[in-house]
C-alpha cells in the first residue's frame, strides 16, 4: 500500500477505536449506575425484573457484581478511546493487558465451571449456606430475594431444606420455609423431607435445591449462553489485534 493509503487506513481503525471504544465507556457508566441503584433500592430492580432476577440474586449481590463490571469497563473503554487518540503506546498497551487479562479469566472461568460443576457448587454452598442461616428471616430484601425464588422456581434452599438447619429463621419460627413443604405449614423436617423425595404431591419432586434448578436452567440454555460468549470472545480478540496494530503503527509515524 502507499503511504497514503496506510495513512488512512491508519485513521479509520484509530476512529473505529475511538467509538467502539466511547460505546463501552458509556455502558460501562451505565452498568455503574444500574449497580448503585440495585444497592440502594434492591426491591425496586426485584419488583421489575422479576423471578429471573430473584434467581440470580440469590447466587451473587448484582449490585456488586454490577459496580465492578462497570468499573472495569469504564476503564477499558477510558484506556481505549484516550489511548487511541491520543495516540499514547503507554494507554494503548495497557488497555492491550488488561484485555487480555479479562480474556485469560474468562477462558479459565468456563473451563472451571465445565469441568469442576461439583466445585463451583462446593463453593458456593460455603458462600451461600451461612447467608441464609444469618439473614433469612432477618435481611428483609434479602428475605424476599429468596421467598420469590423459592416460589416461582420451586426449590428450597440452595441445596435442599437442610440449608435452614440451624439458621435464625428455624430457631425463631420452629419450621422452615413454606415453599420447602410446597407451601404447605408448618413446614417441619418430616414434611419438608416428604416433599424434597417427591411426596405427598407429585409435582413436589421439582421442590429441589435452587442451586439445581439454575444449573438446569442453564443447561438448557447453554447454546444462547454459548453463542454471548463466543461473540464477547471475538470483540475480545478483535479489540486486542486492533489496539496493537495502532501500537505498531505508531512507530512507523
């Protein structure tokens, strides 16, 4: 190519960049500001989204999770965009890193939770199990995160009814939840144990651990879940061959 012709070419991706790279600034803010909502007014984001967001609220604190994934691409798309036309080999190459670092991560999360289910339930009974024996019954968001879950999705606990063992809401109230007996009260171990086994009602056999319930969930939706991955994989790449070539570029200016 001539110079010229490497001249614009140069320009056109350096402008892509800088929009692509604007775009993710700006939903990174607004990932921000959606996380600080959900932390300020939980019910709020609960009465809108519904069981879906009951379901995953239940795993992880979206507010969290949302705050930092926000952050993070407030970040990258800040590095991006000013590294691009600033033309800075310094922003360009560490938004290069730290792309690659989310790329690495997710690469090793998805093969962790194919391979090791088991683990990541290990893991996540040890992280849930003592937030329900401590806030259920006395975290009122909290409580209802759960008690819609448990409703709409027919499950109890994270595991099974065993997860309420000698939690606050058992040593107050003598019983367990009442979607773990299929709504039925009082819920007491043999009962909720009855219908954890399938019985007395057959429909009962799907009052199983949440826990399974969303993997299920996920099972059956792997092919979506896999195509968002593969496409966020890809602008991954691309964002990285593209901010490198401009690296390279630069020294030919």
């Amino acid at each position: 190519l001539s110079p010229g012709a490497k001249m614009g070419c140069f320009t056109f991706i350096k402008v892509m960049m800088i929009l692509f790279n604007l775009a993710i600034f700006l939903g990174g803010g607004t990932l921000l500001g959606v996380g600080i909502w959900v932390k300020v007014d939980g019910q709020s984001f609960l009465d809108i989204f519904g069981a879906l967001s009951a379901s995953i609220l239940q795993v992880v604190n979206v507010g969290y999770l949302l705050i930092v994934i926000g952050a993070i691409l407030l970040v990258i798309g800040f590095l991006g965009c000013y590294g691009a036309q600033k033309e800075s080999k310094c922003l360009l190459m560490m938004f290069f890193s730290v792309v690659l670092i989310i790329f690495i991560a997710e690469v090793a999360a998805a093969v962790v939770a194919l391979v090791f289910t088991g683990l990541a339930e290990t893991l996540l009974t040890g992280l849930v199990t003592p937030l329900l024996k401590e806030k259920y019954g006395v975290d009122t968001t909290f409580t209802e995160i759960w008690n819609v879950t448990m409703t709409k999705v027919h499950c109890c606990g994270l595991n099974n009814y065993t997860d309420f063992n000698n939690s606050y809401f058992y040593e107050t109230q003598h019983s367990y939840p009442r979607q773990c007996c299929d709504m039925q009260e009082p819920c007491n171990s043999t009962l909720a144990a009855e219908t954890d086994l399938g019985y007395p009602h057959p429909r009962a056999c799907l009052l199983q651990g949440c826990f399974k319930q969303i993997l299920e969930e996920i099972r059956t939706n792997a092919g979506v879940a896999g195509g968002v991955a593969a496409g966020i994989g890809a602008l991954e790449i691309a964002a990285m061959a593209v901010s490198m070539y401009l690296y390279c570029r630069l020294d030919e200016k």
